[in-house]
C-alpha cells in the first residue's frame, strides 16, 4: 500500500502521468481498507474479533434488578451460574452469565407461582399473550443525525436488559456493522446481507441463515454493505415485469416484513437502522415497523431538512397503503440527538419541537458527549468500554443521557405489549 501511495503521489507530480479517476479512488480505497483491517489486528487482538467486557457483580445485579448481596448470597450457596473470580476475590459475570441468572430466577419465580416477577428477570415476549415482535425503524433522511448511534446503543441496551434482539444493518455505508466489529469487504461475500432475503431472483435465501451471532449475548446481527444498493436498482425492473404479468412475488414494500416475519419466533425486538434517503429500502423498512424512531439535530437545517423528509415519506407512504401496505404503528416518537444543553439556540429548537410535537418528542435526549465519540475512534459504543477510560463525570454524564433514552423506548415497548 505504501508503494501505491508513492506511485500516486509522483504521478500528480508529474501531472501527465495521472491515474484515471476510477484507479485512484480504487487505490485509496484499498488503501484505506489494508488500514482498517490492521487498527481492527492492533485493538482486537488475538483473533481481530470484538468481545464483550465483563461485568462487576454490582453492575450484574443492577442489569438483573436485584442487589449485590442477594448475588453473593447465590454464589455462595452454589445457586445458578458462577461468577469468575479476579484479584482480592471481586467477581464478575459475562452477559451470558447474567442471562443464565435470569432463566434461574425466572425459574425459580414461576415455580413459586410468580408469572409477574418472572417477567421482571427475564422480559421476552409472550406471544400466547398477544406480545407481538416489535421492529422499530430508526430513520432520518439527513445524514449526521446520529441514527447509526442511536440504533447501535438501543440494540445494546435492550440486550443488557434480557431482550432478544435483531439488528438490521440497511445502510449500504455499513456503518452498523462496522460498530458490530464488521469489515464488509473483508468479511461479507456476495448474498450476505437483508439483501439476499429480499431480493426478487431466484438467489434469494432465508433470512435465518443470513443471520450472524454477535459478541452481546442475545443479540443477533444481519449485515449490511453496499450491495444493499442493488435493491433500490432491482425494485423498479421487477415492478414493470408485474406491470408486464410477470408474478415477482411480494410488492417491495412486503419483502422485509415478510423476511422478519419467518425469525419472529427467536426475537422480541428487532431494531432496523435506516440508510439516510427515502428509497424503496426505507419505504419497506417502514412497512415492516411497528415503531419508528425519527433522529433529530437541534439546529435549523436539520429541523428544516426534517420537515421536508416527513412530507415525503407522509406521500409515499399514502401510495403504500393505496397499494395494500399496512401501516400501523405503536407508537412515532422524535429523538434529539447531540443535544448541547447549554447551547441557547439548541435549547430553543428542543422547546420548539416539544410545543409542536408533544409527547412524541421522547422527554430523554441523547447528549453530545466526548465519551461517545471517543469511544468510536476503536469502534465501541459506550456499553462496551469501562468507566476506568473516561474521567467519572464524562462517563456518568453520558451513561445517565444513554440509559434515559433506551429505557424510555424500552417502556414504551413494554406498554405496546400491554404491560
């Protein structure tokens, strides 16, 4: 690569020996990739794969919704899965460990007759009550608006807190996947994202055996790279074939939802993070929610450029159902996003949006945080790396904003299923 980059460079020297436009971003971009893979080598070593941290029996408890000495009291007694044990005995539990204890608890609460409080240790879904799979768009045209962000740290949360939960990366830039440890031309091939399940040719395959485990105990990934593009290509060719006769199976707006629906019985949440345009890809993910989640930056532009996403996707949403398309959601809510608090004209916009908006405009706001963004130089969400690496106020700050957030879309999860 180094060889490359000193051949570029004398060639915009010598300026006649230019490479032709297509070579150069070429060269760049395996450039760029041969770095990433070797940062992805440097921070994840040995296998230059991601893991989860382990957790302190404070924090499990907490994650449980038990205190620390009921913990060390099941430890002690031999009761359930074992915490490892570090220095000067402190123990400390996987997110599988700490799912295990869940199980047990809920165990144990339902042989004593306590359906409720089994519940509380362990939420799944119950479908034999009416508790449908929830997928929750996260959506914005406007790039920047943190929804990969949002999305990643929802998945996270729900997981943390005993969900089963599917992401679903749909944006061609992949960034998802990246957070999730993915470099989409190294280790996706061809057929390997939402794509292969919808997709209108006979390459088509199940969504179940395109679904990758992740380093988050019960939470489950589907990919993401650029041949989600291809979607967008191959949707008005098979919309003129059935113009034409030609049966192509369901209309665009049906296949993600039909895609989910044959896994739904392994999930209670699936979170969809949305590419940043109003295409047939946006418009089926939109089909197939039952919420939505609109991210939004407090500044004018944003506002503006969301009034104009909402008119649009309010248009081409009434063709949908016009056409067949269900639409029915549980509930709409706005996200702010990089909310500055002590920023006056932001602090105007949020209060504007909430006049407007009401309680569709979630109470909890995620904070522009250092710790968010620093945390992304090595490709980790704020889950995944320790207090011990920020300064307490930093940290707690944005873990505080984080966690309002993720629980106020959690209860609204909660409520959609009648709880």
């Amino acid at each position: 690569m180094a060889s490359v980059s000193r051949q570029l460079a004398s060639r915009d020297a010598e300026g006649d020996m230019r490479l032709p436009a297509d070579e150069a971003i070429a060269a760049d971009a395996r450039a760029l990739s041969e770095q990433l893979k070797a940062m992805r080598e440097r921070l994840f070593p040995p296998t230059s794969q991601k893991s989860l941290r382990s957790f302190t029996s404070g924090e499990a408890a907490k994650l449980i919704g038990v205190s620390d000495g009921y913990l060390r009291q099941l430890s002690l007694a031999g009761d359930g899965p074992q915490p490892s044990i570090g220095v000067a005995g402190r123990r400390f539990y996987s997110l599988a460990d700490i799912n295990a204890l869940r199980r047990y608890l809920a165990d144990q609460a339902i042989a004593k007759g306590n359906a409720a409080k089994a519940r509380t240790y362990l939420p799944w879904r119950n479908a034999a009550r009416g508790e449908h799979i929830q997928v929750i768009s996260v959506t914005n045209f406007k790039g920047g608006s943190g929804k990969t962000t949002s999305s990643v740290h929802l998945a996270q949360h729900l997981a943390l807190t005993g969900h089963r939960v599917l992401a679903v990366d749909l944006d061609p830039q992949a960034s998802l996947s990246a957070l999730f440890g993915y470099q989409p031309e190294l280790d996706l091939d061809g057929n390997d994202t939402i794509y292969g399940a919808i997709r209108y040719d006979g390459s088509a395959r199940p969504l179940k055996d395109l679904i990758r485990k992740t380093y988050v105990d019960g939470l489950d990934l589907v990919p993401g790279n650029l041949e989600l593009q291809e979607f967008e290509h191959s949707t008005p060719q098979a919309l003129s074939q059935r113009h034409n006769g030609k049966d192509a199976g369901p209309l665009f707006f049906a296949r993600i939802s039909a895609a989910l629906q044959s896994v739904a019985d392994d999930y209670d949440v699936v979170v969809l993070d949305c590419p940043p345009q109003l295409g047939y890809l946006t418009l089926s993910a939109l089909c197939a929610s039952t919420s939505v989640v609109v991210t939004v930056h407090p500044q004018m532009l944003d506002v503006a450029s969301m009034n104009q996403f909402l008119f649009m996707t309010s248009d081409l949403l009434n063709v949908v159902r016009e056409a067949g398309g269900q639409l029915n959601f549980d509930f709409l809510r706005y996200l702010v996003t990089r909310f500055e608090p002590n920023d006056g004209p932001q602090a105007q916009i949020v209060g504007f949006m909430r006049s407007l908006f009401g309680e569709r405009v979630l109470t909890a706001s995620m904070l522009k945080s250092t710790a968010i963004s620093d945390a992304g130089l090595t490709k980790q969400t704020l889950y995944e790396v320790g207090r011990e690496n920020f300064t307490r106020a930093t940290y707690d700050r944005a873990m505080e904003s984080l966690h309002a957030v993720n629980s106020e879309i959690e209860r609204l999860i909660h409520t959609a299923w009648g709880r």
